[in-house]
C-alpha cells in the first residue's frame, strides 16, 4: 500500500497504554487510523430504535458483536486527532480480513467508521 502518494506506519503504540494502532496511512485527504482484523463471518450492521427509543447501532460479524471495535477506532482516531494537533482529517476504518463479504455492496459506515475489506479499502491489495 505504501507509495509516493501514500505513507503507512505499522503496530504503533497509543502513550500511556498497552492499546496500539495496527496500521497509519498517510496521504493527501488525510490520515486513515486502520484497525485489521481476521474475523470469519458475515460482517453486518444491526440498527435498533429510532423513532420511539434511540437510535444504537452495532456492528456484528457472523453471530459476534463487534461493536467494542468501533469505540476503540474511535479513541484510537481521538489520539490522532490530538497528538498532530487538528488541521489534517482522520478517519477511521475497521478492514475484516477473510471475512464472509457479499459480491456487491458490502461495505458500510457506522458512526463515522468505515467496514471494509482490503481490496475495497485499497484496490491494490
């Protein structure tokens, strides 16, 4: 993935944690915090409530929650966030390798989050 466009960073450790971010690309629309996981299953996103209770959103891959994993991209992309000091968007991304995806669609977005598989995330790969 790496290039002239594109920087990577691997296995960074989060200060005053034992947490780390697996993958940091950086490129020209911005910084993409990537966390990889080898999960087997149907990645899915199940959302409940909405008009009468509020709206939650979970994300499953085949029968397990995996909605843990979005709160923690989304700190990881905090500590980004805060330690370059604003000015330069990070987005994060969840990438399920050897996951269950479907021919066409698959890919989805929840809070602020983007699911995906490698070749989607990168067509390279």
């Amino acid at each position: 993935m790496a290039s002239d466009r594109v920087r990577v960073l691997h296995d960074r450790r989060v200060p005053g944690s034992r947490a780390n971010i697996d993958h940091l690309a950086v490129t020209r629309t911005g910084i993409y915090v990537i966390d990889a996981k080898r999960y087997a299953g149907h990645p899915r996103l199940k959302v409940q409530g909405g008009l009468l209770r509020p709206r939650t959103e979970k994300l499953f891959v085949g029968n397990r929650d995996c909605t843990k994993l979005v709160d923690s991209i989304l700190k990881q992309r905090t500590v980004v966030t805060e330690a370059i000091g604003g000015g330069v968007p990070v987005h994060g991304v969840m990438c399920f390798i050897e996951a269950d995806w479907p021919l066409i669609g698959g890919a989805f977005t929840t809070r602020g989050v983007s699911v995906m598989w490698p070749k989607k995330m990168y067509p390279g790969a």
